[in-house]
C-alpha cells in the first residue's frame, strides 16, 4: 500500500470519528444532519468509489454500492457500519471520544475515539482497499457489494432492507464479510501468538421481561411476595439454573488449533478436543465467564424497574433478560427454561426482541480464502473460527448465503477489546494500515 493510500485511511478514519452518529431506537433521538455529515466525508475521502460504484440508499442512511467486476457469478459482500453507541459522559476516556486524534497507546500510535474499533475502522478500511484498487485499474475477478448499515447498534432495518434488495436483484452472494473476530492478541492464558478468530456462527440475540403486578400500597404496611420480591426471586432462581453446556463443534476446533501454542500439559487434552468434548467443555466453564460463555446459552438480568418512589411500593415490577442463544438452541426452548427456572405463575414472560443463532458457515474455500489472506497480512497469526458472542448485521444475510463470516482484520489487544462499548476505544495507525491491506488483499485474490 503507498504512502498516500496509508496517509489517506488514517484521514478518513479521523474524519468519520469526529461525526457523531450515535443510533437510537427511536428515530427521532437521532441526529440525521450527522449521519448526513458522515455520508459527504466518505465521499470527498473516497471519490472514484462514489464516481464508479453504483450507490442504493437503504434505510435511512444506510449504503449499498455495487463494484461490477468480470465475472457476476460468485459475488462477494463486505460489511460494515456507520453507526456507534453512545458515549457515557461519566467515562474517564483519556482523550476526547469523538476526538479523532492520534496519541501513543501501548502498541505505538494510535487514534483515539468512538467507532474506531466498532465499526468505522472496518468501513475507513473496506473503502481504502477499493479507492487503491481502482486508482490501479484493478477488475475484481467477481462482482463486488458494500454494506455498510446505519443502525446495527439497535437491531435497525438497514441490513434486512439491504438483504432484500440483493435477493430482488437475483444476488446470492457466495462470500459474506462483517465485522466480528480479529487478530487478538491474549485471548487464551497461556497461548503467546496471536489468534486470527474468524466467525462461522453468532449466538442469537433475545430480550425477555419478567413482569410482576401486585395492588401496591403505602411502604409503612408491606406485604409478603410483593411484585418487586417476586422479580428479585425469579432473578436468582434464573441464575442458580444455568442452560447445559456443550462446545460447538466451532469451539472444539479452535481448542485443537491452539493445542500446539498451550502449555504443555494442556496439548494432549486441547489436541483431542473433538474426541474428548465433555472434558473441553468442563475445562472451558471453570476458566471464567468469558470462556463459559463459549459452551451455552448465557442470561444476564440487565434493566430493573418498580416503584417510582422510596415510600411507595411497587404496583408493578419488571426486569430485563439479554439472552444470547448458543448455536443448537432455540428461543423456544430458551423462554421454556427460563420459565421452569422461575417456577412462578404469576410473573409474567414477554418476549420483547427474538433473535435465532446463525447457522454455522462451513469451512471450505470461501473460509480458506480468508485464512490464506490472514496468513499473507498477519503471519503470527493463529487462524481459527470460533462462536460470536455478540450480534452483527451479518446474520441477516445467512437468508441469502451459506457463507457468511465475522472477522475484522485489524490487531487487538485485550484492552482494547475491553474498550469497545465501553471507554478509550482505539486502534493503531499501523493497524488500521494493514487492515486496509488485508481487504485488498482479499479482493485481489478473489477466484475466477
């Protein structure tokens, strides 16, 4: 990559952080005029990319661009999107959050703000790779789609509206690229080079409500089994009844792609994995909440609500349940176990967002595609799939293709990851550089 292309990807990035476009459930909290913003630097950073690909809005502010490239039969689909969460005020972030700016990290230096990592790097990056290819004159071997989504940090409709124009025009893409693994370095104790985690799957995404109603009254004469006592019991019966465990099959091959980077010890037991599924998965559960995460389906009791005064009690109390479906579980058989948990009647379950786990992508040619670029770009790197924990636009396009994968090519260390979502959220410049190189890459090596 040249010097200028390097230059102009690290611009462009500053630029689209320092816009604001923080999504919101409810349309009219957001601030379309920076959305706008946005749209204008992408394209005065990216001109031959709006000049020569032709552009569908979807959604409100949401990008689909069509590079027609020699061949329309195995087209190619790189995701990203322009929307962020927002930024807690209260936060201690050690430089402005829609800042920017370029400051050392750990790593060398690095810029500091919201979407950095979440997800403007990957769309600084996906658009970098195309602008350079073009300047060459550079044909893709196969039709080239972008996606970049305007609202997927609140489950918006820009990708499904996305997913439907694609499937209107007769495009069944054979590739599929979103955000999700990346090359993290400390993921595993233990384990020193650093794993290129590619998604074949992601877990489902369901929010629950418990809901309790009882006549409530003055605080001075309470009664027993009110409706906040009743949510507070639920909630732990919820917790002491944790879903079974088992890795997926995607698990048990990541454990026996890092046997030979592990402890001694460990390698007989991570090389078997398969074999020895049972023993994996009890190992997996006692190393942490993280890595227990990887064998079930996990609930986290997230928003409370009751009285709306210290004096009063509670006619009516509520509280939310974030589940994240394991792949071979169902929502039906989620809301089921959750209600046997709770072994009360009279607490009411909605179901307020239902959210199946992906199928799983093979790992075929359009996998090794992405392992053979990782390799080139990032050779320390353990390339390995694994389970997302996390949601992403992606998992609408599973409708349109059997090969959909989450994988942002950008190194990131543990703190780092720890930073997305929540403070200090950055990404190195030379990072950032080489992933816009691993996207290149990958288009140039698209096959006939």
């Amino acid at each position: 990559m040249t010097d200028h292309a390097s230059d102009r990807v690290v611009t462009a990035l500053q630029a689209l952080v320092r816009i604001p476009t923080v999504s919101d459930r409810d349309p009219s909290r957001v601030d379309a005029e920076a959305f706008d913003r946005l749209l204008a630097e992408l394209k005065d950073h990216f001109p031959l990319l709006h000049e020569r690909l032709t552009l569908t809005v979807v959604g409100t502010h949401g990008l689909l661009l069509n590079w027609p490239g020699a061949s329309a039969d195995r087209p190619v689909v790189l995701m990203a999107h322009l929307d962020v969460v927002p930024v807690d005020a209260e936060a201690p972030w050690q430089h402005d959050a829609f800042g920017g700016e370029i400051h050392d990290s750990p790593s060398g230096p690095a810029i500091w703000g919201r979407g950095t990592l979440d997800d403007k790097g990957c769309v600084a990056a996906i658009c970098e790779a195309v602008e350079s290819l073009l300047e060459a004159g550079h044909v893709p071997a196969q039709d080239v789609w972008l996606s970049f989504g305007c609202d997927e940090e609140v489950s918006g409709t820009a990708a499904p509206e996305a997913v439907e124009v694609l499937r209107e025009r007769g495009v069944t893409p054979w590739l599929v690229v979103d955000e999700g693994g990346a090359i993290a370095g400390g993921a595993f104790p233990g384990v020193k080079p650093p794993l290129g985690v590619i998604g074949v799957t992601e877990k489902g995404t369901t929010s629950l409500e418990l809901v309790a109603e009882g006549r409530g009254g003055h605080a001075s004469t309470p009664a027993r089994n009110g409706p906040t006592a009743r949510i507070a019991r639920a909630i732990l019966r919820i917790e002491k009844s944790p879903f079974p465990a088992s890795a997926p099959a995607p698990t048990l091959e990541l454990m026996r792609r890092i046997a030979p980077h592990v402890p001694l010890p460990l390698r007989p037991l991570l090389g078997r994995a398969d074999q020895l599924a049972p023993v994996v998965t009890r190992a997996l559960l006692a190393a942490g909440p993280e890595a227990a995460a990887m064998t079930r389906t996990t609930v986290a009791a997230t928003t409370l609500s009751g009285s709306p005064a210290l004096n009063v009690i509670a006619s009516t109390a509520k509280a939310g349940l974030n589940i994240r479906v394991m792949v071979g579980d169902t929502v039906a058989g989620v809301v089921e176990h959750v209600r046997k948990a709770i072994a009360d009647d009279s607490v009411r379950i909605d179901v307020i967002e239902s959210g199946e786990p992906s199928p799983i992508s093979p790992m075929d040619e359009a996998f090794e595609l992405l392992e053979s670029c990782i390799s080139e770009v990032f050779p320390d790197a353990v390339s390995t799939p694994y389970v997302m924990m996390a949601a992403t636009d992606s998992r609408h396009f599973t409708a349109i293709s059997e090969h959909v994968y989450r994988f942002a090519p950008f190194r990131m260390t543990k703190a780092q990851r720890q930073a997305i979502h929540s403070y200090d959220e950055h990404i190195g410049v030379a990072d950032l550089v080489d992933g816009a190189r691993w996207y290149q890459l990958l288009i140039e090596r698209l096959p006939s």
